[in-house]
C-alpha cells in the first residue's frame, strides 16, 4: 500500500501507522474505491509538498483528514466544539474536554491552581464564560 | 415472500443421557436423513473445532443435543450507564444457522455448534420452581442466545413451553425471531402470556445482512397470523442501520408494518442502534466480507461496544419514536440499551432504572392480557 511508504517517509510511529492503515481501508470498502481515490480525496499530494509543515505536523494533518473521512459527522463536533473551546480564551491553567467520543452528554473542566489568588482568578474567568458555555456541549 | 432457510445440519450428535429426552425423539424423527452420531459427551466434537479459522461455519453444520447441567433461568448483564429492562433469558440451546452478519454470537459464544439443551423436563422443574413466589413477576426472553423460533419445525420446544408459561400468572414469555414460523403456536392456548416478537428491518438490511432469514414480508405476514391468534406482539426495530436512505426506508417499514398490524394489540416497539463487540469487526471481515456496516459512524461506547455516535443515535431514534407514534400515540416505545442522555433526547423522558422501565413493561403486558 502506498500508505506505508508514506508513513515511513513521515516517520510515522507504528501505533500511527496501524491507525492510518485501517481509516484508509475502511473508507475504501465503504465507498468501493481505490486507495489511489482516497488519497486524491484527502488531497495527500499537496499536503506533502507543504514547505512550512514539520514531518511531524503532516503526521498530524494527515491523521485528522483521515479521521474526517472515516468519521466526518465526529470530526464536525469535535472541530465545532475546539472553536467554541477556542472562543472562551481559556488560560492555560483551565481545561475543558468532552467525554470520550462525546458518548455522554457532559465535560469535564479541570482547574490547576497553584495559589487561592490564582484559584480566584480562574473562578472568576469561568463566571465570565457561564453564558457561552452552552456551546460546547455536543 | 421468501421464508428463512430450513435448518438441515450435516451431523446430529446426541448425548446418551438424552438419548431418550422427548425432544431428542423429535429431532431424530423429524431429521431422520442426518446422521446421528451417539457420545457420552459432546465437548469433543466441539473441541475438535478449537483453533480452526472457520470454526464458525463448521459448527454451524452440527446439531449437538445435549444435557444441560447448570441454571436454564440467567439474569440479563447489567451495564453501567446504558439503560435496559430487567429480564432472564432462557438458555434452551446456544447458536444459530440464520447468519446475521452482526449476529454477537459470533464473538460471545464458545461453543461453535448448534446446540440444544434438551432436558426439558428439568428446565421446566427450574421455572416451576422459580415462579413459586406469587409476589415477584419474570419476564423470560427466548430470544438472546438463539433465534426463538428458528429451530421450532425440528424441536417443537415453544409449542410445549407456550401451555407451560399459560399456567403461571406472573410469567411472560417473550420469543423473538427473523422467521416466520409461527405455525405450529397458532392453536395453543397461550392465555396472553406469550408474547411474540420480531426482530424487523429494512428490506435492503434484511438482504444484505440477515442472510438466511425471512424477509420483511414473510415476517410481517407471519406477526399478522400470530396476532390474528390472540398473541401479543411486538416489534423490535433493531438493529437500525444507518445508511444514505435510511429515513425513507424505516419510515415506509413502519408504514407497511402497521397497515397489517393492529397497533392496540402490540405489547411494545423496542429501538435500537447496531452496536458490536470490537473483536466482531475482524470476524465480520472474515466471514462476511461484503458486509459494510462495520464502517459506519461507530464510536467505542462506555460499556466497550462499537456502537454509533451519540448524535447519530438520537436523531435516528427521535425520528423512528415519532413516525410510531404518528401510527399510534399509545405505541409502547422504548429504546434498548441505551444512555440517559439519548433516552432524553429521542423519546423526551428517562427511566429512573432498570427497574422502573421493566415495571412499566410489566404494566404494559398485564393491561393488554386477555
Ligand atoms: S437471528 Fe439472531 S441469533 Fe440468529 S444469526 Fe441473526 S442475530 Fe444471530
């Protein structure tokens, strides 16, 4: 399969490489079509002549085109749910993250603090986005 | 109409100590072309099996008849978070020759042969002995490890356990089937206390998945004799499937369902989405390779399942609770292993538990008993 040239030119781990492996073809016996179409599809071509991007980075992007393929309705609530996540400007010191596979309808915000002055600052901030936070559940 | 394919097994093989039992008798005579195969013990055939790729279809090909040592009455696996009635199941006999791709049984059972407890009078001592208490009720399921009725030409067995359920007022027996073989029950006196279930699907999910059952029109032709006969039945529309025209396709089953179907005289619809064990993913590739319905939108559930994601469910189950109810406001709807969170969102109201939803199916059952 070409994809494994691929992944070997990305360095791609071996866990990354399996995941890459089995999208691809399961897409391809879910539409009937050739690895070659899939590849075209996810613009793989382009993605690789990218100057800017780090091996790394086009593992990563290559990753999530394949994940949008294989699962395009999760990908769309995981890309909506990062730019509402992405809009409440969070400090780092603030996570928010949906259950897994958004299975249950619920997130978690976990809060690092490492003083009461800081504690109050990041009570404070998730006051501040009370109002927004109806966006992020899925 | 095309009915299910008849079980025909290469090789029968019998327990001695049931060589007597009255439903060896009848299998023997009824399969009297087979040839029958006598042993202390059937683990050895089954044994033999161990480690071979095709395991699966081999076992399928033996009818193994056996003595059941342990409990014929099991309680159903709780699952945390996913939401079920509370039932037993009755483990009359393991396996299945009807091929559903997605049957669970491929990745649950270690058994691969077709195997058929048949010492039914100790089976029949358990559930006398269980329903002694006139103040618990048990909803008995025929249907988990087997098709209910799919092996019933050849062993008779729900013919003799409909009159035996009939007798005991705080029991229900629920069969469910893909096949259309109801004829043999149609003379019982089953006094409400059967209640007759099909697994129901599209016609394209039936063909492509659901290879050797009946089809949707032998089913449904058969659900209309059984209700004709005074049974109570019900539908189980799972496991939907979601594909390009899916709506187009569960609305028009409901549509032809119920133009046949009298919905006052249906005891409950369960909904449920298609959800699989991950090992069954390989399994499914290799003996079904055709099959497509492993790469839709599945995502690992909480309880382990393969199962589709949230959104998707709901919004199926919404639309299929809505079209039922548009037939008829009345229909008992509920949805089978399922979350709060999409009970919630596709039929507007939770459950407290487990057992709260099985009471309201007992309520269900006894206000529709004659
Ligand atoms: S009818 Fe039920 S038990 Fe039989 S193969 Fe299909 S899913 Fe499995």
């Amino acid at each position: 399969m070409k994809i494994n040239e691929i992944a070997d030119q990305l360095k791609a781990s071996v866990s990354l490489k399996r995941e890459f492996k089995e999208a691809l073809s399961d897409c391809m016996k879910r539409d009937d079509a050739t690895e070659e179409s899939i590849l075209t599809q996810i613009e793989l071509e382009a993605l690789l002549e990218h100057n800017d991007l780090s091996r790394a980075q086009k593992c990563q992007e290559l990753r999530w085109r394949l994940h949008k393929l294989r699962y395009p309705k999760l990908a769309e609530a995981e890309q909506r749910f990062q730019q509402a996540k992405k809009k409440l400007c969070l400090p780092e010191s603030i996570h928010i993250n949906p259950s897994d596979f958004f299975e249950k309808k619920e997130i978690k915000i976990e809060i690092k603090s490492r003083s009461q002055k800081e504690f109050k600052e990041q009570i404070n901030k998730l006051k501040t986005i009370q109002n927004e936070i109806d966006d992020l559940f899925v | 109409m095309k009915p299910a394919v008849a079980y025909l097994p290469d090789e029968i093989v019998v327990e001695e100590s049931v060589k007597q039992a009255p439903v060896t008798q009848r299998v023997l005579e009824r399969l009297s072309q087979v040839p029958v195969r006598f042993l202390p013990d059937s683990n050895q055939v089954r044994f033999a099996l161990s480690g071979d790729k095709q395991a699966q279809t081999k076992g399928k090909k033996v009818l193994a008849l056996v003595n059941h040592k342990g409990k014929f009455l099991k309680p159903r696996a709780d699952v945390p978070h996913y939401r079920c009635y509370n039932y037993h199941y009755l483990y009359w006999g393991t396996n299945c020759h009807l091929e559903c791709t997605y049957c669970i049984l491929q990745a649950f059972l270690n058994n691969p042969l077709i195997t058929l407890h048949v010492n039914t009078e100790d089976l029949k001592k358990e559930l006398t002995e269980r329903f002694q208490d006139p103040s618990s009720f048990w909803r008995v399921s025929s249907g988990e490890v087997a098709d209910s009725l799919a092996m019933e030409p050849i062993t008779g067995l729900m013919e003799e356990l409909i009159p035996f359920f009939a007798q005991h007022d705080n029991a229900v027996l629920e069969l469910k089937t893909k096949t259309s073989l109801v004829d043999s029950l149609l003379k019982l006196d089953h006094r409400g206390r059967t209640v007759v279930g099909w697994s129901l699907n599209t016609p394209k999910i039936i063909q492509e998945e659901e290879l050797k059952t009946s089809d949707l029109d032998d089913r449904l032709a058969a659900a209309k004799k059984a209700q004709d006969a005074g049974y109570l039945i019900g539908f189980h529309l799972d496991p939907l499937v979601y594909y390009h025209e899916w709506e187009q396709d569960y609305q028009q089953l409901i549509q032809k369902t119920f133009s046949l179907i009298d919905p006052n005289r249906v005891a409950w619809v369960s909904i449920g989405g298609l959800r699989f064990l991950p090992e069954m993913k390989s399994i499914i590739q290799q003996r079904f390779p055709k099959s497509k319905i492993i790469y839709g939108e599945q995502i690992r559930g909480t309880d382990g399942k393969s199962r589709y994601f949230r959104p998707l469910r709901a919004e199926m189950f919404k639309k299929i609770n809505s079209w039922l109810k548009e037939i008829s406001p009345n229909l008992f709807t509920y949805l089978c292993m399922e979350t709060p969170e999409v009970w919630e969102e596709a039929l507007g109201f939770v459950p407290e538990n487990d057992a709260h939803l099985s009471q309201l199916m007992d309520e269900r059952a006894l206000s529709l008993r004659s």
